[in-house]
C-alpha cells in the first residue's frame, strides 16, 4: 500500500466504522471486534522478515501471524515470495519421501504429553549438550530445556517442575526407550504420580511420532538462526519457542497459546509496530465470553484432530512420487547429509544444472561453472534465488547474496 492510499484510507476513517485513526495511525475491522493496524510501504518487508526469521517457520505461520496484527493488500503473495527465496529455509528442505504414521489422539490440553531428549549437541560454555523437550498432543504447546545430561534425575525433575507443576498432571507420557525414561525411579514415580507412561518400541518409534516432529522442526530453526555460532543454541531457545507458539498448527487450525491460554501471543515486532486493541474496542473485553469461546475452540479443535488424522495416511501416500524433474540451468540444492552433525545444514550448494542424463541424474556445475558431479534426482531440491538473477560470482558454492 503506498502512502497516497494510505492516505486516502486515513481520509475514509471519518466516514468508515470499519476504519479508526488512533494516535495517528489507521487500524481497519477485518473480523467483527479485530482490529489490524494498516501498514504503509516501505514498511512491508521489514514486517515480513522480522515474523519469518523469528523462527523460520513456513508461508502458512508467518501470514497468519501478520494478518493477525497488520493489514495491507497483497500479504499473502509478498510473504510467499520472500520466504520461498530464504536461503536457510531452502537448506533444510529434504526430498519427500513416504512415512508410516500412528496417529495418537488428545481430546484435551495436556491429557497426553510425548517426551524426549535431543543431542548430543555442540557444548555450550555451560556445558549443555542436549535438550529435553516435551509437547502436549492436544494444543501442540512445547516445552524444551537445555541439560548438561540425559540422566533420569533431570528427566524426572523436568517432568515435575515443568510439565506436572504447571499444566497437571498428564494423563499419558510418551517417550522412547532411553535409558532416562526406562529405570527403576522412573517407574516407580509415573506410578506414585498416577501417570500412564507408553514406551514406545523399537519396531515402532512412530508411536512418539508428533514429539519426533518437533524435535525436527525445533532443530531446523536453530540451524537457520545460529550461523557459525553453534555453541550458543540454548540462548535461541526462547525466541524460538515464541515463534512456534504463535504459529497456527496445521492440526488443530489454531495456535498453542490460542487453545492452551485463550488469547493472541504479542510478537516483538509488535514493540515497534503497536497495536493498542483495547483502546479500539467499543466495550471492555468480556473474560467470561473469552472463557466460553476457549471452550468452543478446543472442542472444534478436538472435531479438526478426529477428522484430520484419518486422513494423515492417504495423503502420505500421496507424496510418494518423484521429485519435479530439473532443467538445464536451473538453481537446485544437494541433500548431504553425510558427516554432518545435527546442528549443521545438510543441503550444500546452490549448483546449477549443467546437464540432464538418464533415469533422473544431473551432472552438476558450481556458480562459477566448474563441474561439480554427477547426481540422483531424489537428493535435489530447487533453489530460489532472493535476487531473482542467475549471475556469476565466481568460483563458489554459497549462498548468491
């Protein structure tokens, strides 16, 4: 939106209820009682930056993130064209390929929580090396915290001061056979606290498959914000954790702190980019009707859970195809994993497409035109350049700005 429309807008306000000027900046009513604050250019990129590489979550989170803020023509296009160029989002892309899933299913936040450890990591001056993380299968609400072990002491003490002394008591705790969740002590305090805890088995460690998938997507945020500085992954944590908080779950439709807490996260954007809701309501928030709308809320999201899971499968199955075959030209990725640790990317590249064999290989060339080698097309993804141009920078292999 250019400042003349803006503008324009502002002018409206006097004669628009679905329009209000507070303290000089335009909000505009989206939703009955949802005010957006209307953002100018050149504003626009600096929101959508600021959103994504909070955690590097995907199109979907960061436009409802902004949308649930901020208004301006054209969200959804701009932020699906800046994130799909981010250059660390591309890099923890991997080649789909087909999973089992076993799907578990919470009617309430925190009836069933999965748990599990991550590591070993880069030291931290402290001394951490691994993280504990546990997430509630119903709102999605993750907990992680960094340890210098993965004794049982520190899974038990966990459990008890983050998960049991906050939220409740679970009524279900899943987690793998380590040796922290299998032991004498913690047998007989899951049975002094009342709670069923599901090991799972080593023919199938799907069965903590949602914790599993936090655990990923927990570590691919860390790559994307630590650069070099591994050993400082446990100070990223909490930025991250609000970012993954404020998203909304494909799952359940609605956000972790939305279903656990009943109320909009507030963004640090929003420190510089205001939004003063209480001051455009025409009545005081009612609690109570919060409250009862919280109730509703779970109660659907329970009804999206049911009906998505059982059509998790088919849709798997679906994704079991060949990747998009590759031009002559084009911008890919390599998926090498190999000799990495778990904080460090997997993908190498970008490379260009030199030539197009037989049975899906592609000889592959650096951006400074030295061939590189000969690959399958099952380990390729396509790169996205963020300066949209194909130029030579010489003989390199990073990213193009």
């Amino acid at each position: 939106m250019d400042p003349t429309a803006y503008a324009e807008l502002k002018e409206k306000a006097l004669t628009d209820r679905a329009l209000k000027v507070q303290r000089g900046v335009l909000f505009i009513e989206k939703k009955p009682n949802q005010w957006r604050r209307v953002i100018p250019s050149p504003n626009h990129k600096e929101i959508i930056r600021s959103v994504h590489e909070q955690g590097h979550m995907g199109i979907h989170s960061t436009v409802n993130k902004i949308k649930e803020r901020y208004w301006w023509p054209g969200i959804s296009k701009q932020a699906a064209e800046f994130i799909s160029t981010c250059d660390q989002c591309q890099r923890e892309k991997k080649p789909q390929k087909a999973k089992d899933i076993y799907p578990i299913i919470a009617s309430r936040p925190f009836e069933i929580v999965g748990i599990d450890h991550v590591g070993p990591l880069h030291e931290t001056p402290e001394g951490y090396q691994y993280m504990i993380v546990a997430q509630d299968y119903f709102t999605k609400w993750p907990i992680v915290k960094p340890t210098k072990t993965t004794n049982m002491d520190e899974a038990l003490k966990f459990v008890y001061e983050e998960i049991y002394t906050v939220y409740g008591k679970p009524q279900q705790l899943i987690s793998d056979q380590g040796s922290a969740f299998t032991g004498e002590l913690w047998n007989a305090a899951m049975k002094k606290w009342k709670i069923n805890h599901t090991p799972t088995t080593a023919a199938n460690p799907q069965g903590n498959g949602q914790v599993e998938r936090f655990n990923q997507t927990l570590v691919k945020m860390l790559r994307k914000k630590l650069g070099a500085r591994k050993n400082q992954w446990h100070l990223k944590i909490p930025g991250l954790l609000i970012d993954y908080r404020a998203s909304v779950q494909a799952t359940t439709g609605k956000t972790p702190v939305e279903l656990l807490f009943g109320y909009r996260l507030e963004l640090p954007i929003e420190a510089k980019y205001p939004i003063a809701l209480d001051e455009l309501l025409d009545e005081p928030i009612d609690r109570f009707q919060q409250l009862e709308d919280l109730h509703h809320k779970r109660i659907e999201a329970a009804e999206v859970i049911r009906k998505k899971q059982e059509k998790v499968k088919e849709k798997m199955e679906a994704n079991k195809g060949l990747a998009t075959p590759y031009q002559i030209g084009d911008l890919v990725l390599l998926y090498a994993p190999a000799h990495k640790r778990k904080l460090e990317q997997a993908m190498e590249g970008p490379f260009r497409i030199k030539e197009v064999g037989k049975r899906g290989v592609y000889l592959l060339e650096t951006l400074g035109g030295n061939i590189y080698k000969r690959v399958g097309r099952r380990r390729l993804i396509k790169y996205n350049d963020h300066n949209k141009a194909r130029v030579e920078i010489g003989e390199t292999s990073h990213p193009l700005d």
